[in-house]
C-alpha cells in the first residue's frame, strides 16, 4: 500500500500549485481529482472563455475590415471551429500540470476524496 505524506483533493490551481511545491520539497505527494487536471479555470471556465473571446475579437475584427479600406468577401462564422479550438487549448494545459506531476513525481489518484 502506497504511504503519501500529503494528499491534496482536487487537481485545480490551488490542488495542483500546492501539491508540486510539496514534491518539491521533498515530500511524497498525491493528489485525488475525479477529471483532468486543471480545475473548473483550465478545463471549463477562464481558459476556454479566453479562448472563444480571442475568436470572437478576431471576427468582429475583420467585420470592420471595410473601415481600413480592406474588402473581404464570404466571410463567414462557424462556431464548431472555435470551440474545437477552444477545446483543444484545455486539453493542452491539462496535459502541462500532467507532465508537471510526471515531473515532481506526484501520484495522480483518480476518484473522489
């Protein structure tokens, strides 16, 4: 049976920021996190969020392409694109506190605390 002398619970900023800084320190560490790694922030919320507002900014841009003397035509807005995108970016932070716990050596428990 495996002994840890810190169990975190919950893989978000706080869970996964404090469970490296321990393994850092020497300490053998786990973390119990049912999802991916990162939190509602990386997964679900302010990364993603960022990422669609990037490509609504980029469209609204190019809406007003006509005011810069630049004339475009069938432009056209397909959300399936920028939510793959958007979807894609999480994946990859998840993937970088993943290769982080590698890293420290931090157990990575899947399941409920």
């Amino acid at each position: 049976m495996a002994s840890f002398d810190v169990i975190v619970l919950g893989g978000g900023p706080a869970g996964y920021v404090c469970a490296i800084r321990c393994a850092q320190l020497g300490m053998q560490v786990a973390v119990i996190e049912r999802e991916a790694l990162g939190g509602t922030c990386v997964l679900w919320g302010c990364i993603p969020a960022k990422s669609l507002l990037e490509s609504a900014g980029l469209a609204q841009k190019i809406g007003k392409a006509a005011e810069h003397g630049i004339t475009l035509d069938g432009v056209t807005f397909d959300f399936g694109p920028a939510m793959k995108r958007s979807r894609a970016i999480s994946a990859q932070n998840s993937k970088g506190v993943e290769f982080l716990f590698k890293k420290h050596k931090v157990q990575w428990i899947r399941g409920e605390g």
